[in-house]
C-alpha cells in the first residue's frame, strides 16, 4: 500500500491527544450487504464530523457558514485509507488534525478509531468558495484564526 | 496540489482512448444545499461506475461477486480530486482504467468529464475478501485474468 | 395491511398500459446487511423516477424547475407499500400514474414491477413551494396542463 | 390532505408524554438542493431513531436483531406527512409510539418536532423476517413482550 500516490502516508502515526475528538455510532444503514460500513457512507459521516467540529473545536457554525454567509466548504480533494471493516453497533471516535493552512484551502486529517484499534485515516482539502461563483475564495479571517489556535493547540 | 500524499499524481493525464467508459446523470438528490454534487455522493456513483464496468467490461457480475460466491470488493484506499462541480442535468462519461493488479487487490482510475472537460478523478484500492471473515483473500483467477486482459487492451 | 391509514388502498390495481414507465437498475449500494434494497433508498430512486418521468413523459425539465425557476417540487406526504423485497441486480419497471391535480399540489401513484411480479407501491403528494420562501404557490400553468394532459392520455 | 388513503390520519393528535424521545440533529448532507431535508433521507433518519428506541426503550439490540439472530425488521409499508421543511442546524425530537401489535409485524408512529413546532409524522408497519428466506416470520417473544409493555407504559 506503498505504491503510490492516493494514499495518505504515516497514516498510522497517532493524533495528538490534544486533537477535538468526535464520536460515530455506527448503523444499520450504514452498512452494505457486506456486512460493514459501505465506503461511500464514511465520507457522509466524516464529513458530519466536520461539522461538529467547526462548531465545538473552532467556535464556527457550520451552517452559518453555508446558508447566512454563503461560503462553500467544497472538497478539492478527499481520502482514505480503510485499515479495519466497520460494523453496526461500532462507535468511531475520530480525531481531527489539521494537516496545512493555506491561501484558500485547508488539509484535515481524520483518524477514526474502535477503541485503540486504528479503523480509518482520511485526509480532505476543503476550500472556500464563493457559493455565488463556484469558484474559490480566500480563508475569511475567522476561520483562519480558528484554524492556526487550533493547530497550534495540538501540537 | 502537489503538496503530498493523498492526491492521485498527474490526475489531468487522459486515459485511454480504448477505456472502458459508463456515464453518471447527476440528479436532484446527487446535490448538496451548496447546489452541486455531494462529494461522498460522488463516491458512491463511482461505485455504480465500478459495478457497470464488471458486467461491461470484465464479463463479471458484479452482485454475484458479493452474493452467491460470497467474495467481497472492499475498499482499502478511496481518493478522488474534484476538479469542477458537478451539477443536476450533467452527463458524467467516466472512463475506467486498471493501474495495478495485485495478489489481494487491484487499483482502478476513474476519470470523469463532462463534454471534454474533467469534473475528477478518483483512485480506488480494491481488495477482494472473504464476506465471512472479512479478510483478503487472492484475487479470484477469472477476475485476475479479466484486469490483465482488460488492462492490455487499453494500452 | 387493510387496517387503518398510512397505506395505499387498492394497491395492487395495475397501472394503465399507457402510463409511461421507468427502469431502476439496484445495485450493491441500494441494499443494506439484509441484503435487500433499504427501504429509505427507494424513496431516492422513486424521486429519480420522477425526475425522469418529468422530461420524457411531461417535458418538462425538473433540474430547471429547481434551478433557474426556483420553484421548489416538495413532499408533503409520501408512502409505500413494499411487497416484495428487491434485491441486487433486480431491474425495476417503474409506472407513474397521476392520481389527482390540486391547486398547489399533485399526487402520483408508482407501481414498481419486478417482470410482472408487483414490488411495490408509492404514493407521493408533491407541493409546489416558492424555494425563496418554502411555503406552497399554485402549480405553474405548464406544469398543470403538461399533468392534465398526461393523466388523460393515460384513461 | 383528508382526501384519501397514503396518509396518516390526525397525525397532528399529540404523542403521550410518556413516549420515549430521541433527537435527530440536521446536517449538511441531509439537506437538498432546495435547502431543506430531502425526504428520502427523513425516512433513513428515523430508521435510525428506531434504532435507539429498540436499545433504550426497549432494551433489545437492534443490530443483535439482524447481525446474531438473523431477524429483519423490515418495511411492510412506510409513510410520513411533511408539515414544515427541516433546514440544517435544526434539532428534532422524535416521539415514538406503537401503534399496533400484530403477529408478525408492528406499527411504529413517531412524531418529529422542532421545539413544539410539528414538523413531520411517520407511519411505519415493521415486519420481522427471516434473514434467510426473506419471509415474515412471528414477532420474537422478548420483541413482543417489550413491544406490549412499551405501549402499556405509554397510555
């Protein structure tokens, strides 16, 4: 799984414990006639995850952003390595790292964990966008302060 | 972009004319509230890509993969760059293509356009398993003869 | 299943032999750990059938209804009968009938057939709604004739 | 909305105050284009309120239900009367109450609000099936059991 490039690499190295974590109760819906988690589905909580930690991590309401503000959070690009299948009645705990702060995007890293077993790392970068233009826009102010007191905080 | 792992390298490079290509129609239902495809939604589409061009192009059925013979097509690695919204009403032509074949696994490409222009490009790492143990097994003969038969042509 | 509300009577009367029909192909990720279609799925692609059946059987474009009209095409009820579990690999016919045209809403019926074999039955009252205010607005006049129409062409 | 068969009747008739609640909180990817909940993810939404009322009210494993002793609590028939859009950031408590007990099936109504506000209410016939033959099957004892004293308690 070394092979190239899609992959998140040092996927397993641990979060900092001073990373936000939230938590993923796993459902019957989430999962496939496999039995496990459909892969398309943990995009759909992770990025539920996001959510919650905009608002409890960064002090930004998500939604705000989207409906009063009209600022995308669109991903220009998004990842995972799946180490471990996830099962119904799973709780994830997923720790959210930022990985880079840049002119109009940002890099996250999720590690999801079942207790101390590593189940997932995903890796997002999310840009601002205009929700008019569809087209990118600088960090606003806030969410980049947010952004550098909370990575400077994990560290 | 190029700034480390987790991105396909050299996404805009075009696949091969002789690719195998299926197309997505982006419904209401595909979009989020910014107005343009969800990207765990575009996951999940691909999926239905990978599970067309198995009947299509492999001569393998993709759901008695999963159901008589019990062999599971999970995903270790999951990625995609997202170059362009996508919106409802587009076409998506996906052209599949077959970048390594592995004992357990093998790596697809999808690129996708619309009309010429390209909307993203993911990478999947395919693992086949056992849908009763939930671990790898080797890539079934038919399936491992299917890729490199597959993979040939598009050269 | 006769007793009491919630359910669609008489549900198993065929559709007419004009209504116009369309095709659900279920995939793997339609279906859930009991390895049949997840109820709540259908719902999303009976809302692609309805999509469909309003550019080829209504002519009217529904992603432009949403889009450049702003008019929103709401749910104030819908229900189904499942009769029969679908399964990966079904191909659905789906036949759309309009039931009754109000001042601000309209009701379709889909019968959903697997072959001949009924698989289900839905029933959908769609509002009108300004997408600026969500509150319900009279059906556009082409959306009215383009359903008078239709559901004449069917007796 | 009194014109016929497909919708809960006096759906507005308040749930006991005994009735267990659970809370759905509104993300980013339930809601549509339109910028309110999409309705086919309403009803995935409650499945999962079902989810935890099996656990918390009536003490018994759902996920246990399907996974070990392979019993299906399936849809026989689904259906909801919208009364007002859902938009993100909404939190909806969701009051469950049986409604019926059969011998092989049970009817579920649960009423979602935003404070006092309804917002919808959901009608389900729950069917408990075979896992292997996918046919009804009769309520399991301790199903029925916590089912009678559920609704008991409630009166």
């Amino acid at each position: 799984m070394n092979d190239g490039p899609g992959q998140p690499q040092g996927t397993l190295a641990m979060p900092s414990d001073r990373a936000w974590r939230g938590t993923v109760a796993i459902r019957f819906s989430h999962c496939d006639p496999a039995g496990i988690v459909y892969f398309a589905r943990y995009f759909d909580l992770l990025n539920g995850v996001v959510e919650d930690w905009f608002g409890e991590a960064l002090g930004i309401d998500y939604h705000e952003m989207i409906g009063p503000r009209r600022i995308g959070l669109g991903y220009a690009n998004a990842g995972a390595d799946f180490h471990r299948p996830g099962f119904m009645g799973d709780r994830l705990d997923c720790a959210v790292t930022v990985e880079r702060i840049g002119q109009k995007s940002f890099t996250l890293r999720i590690h999801a964990f079942r207790m101390s077993e590593p189940v997932l790392v995903a890796r997002f970068v999310i840009v601002t966008t205009s929700l008019e233009s569809h087209t990118s826009i600088a960090l606003p102010d806030d969410l980049r302060a947010a952004l550098e007191r909370y990575q400077e905080n994990c560290q």
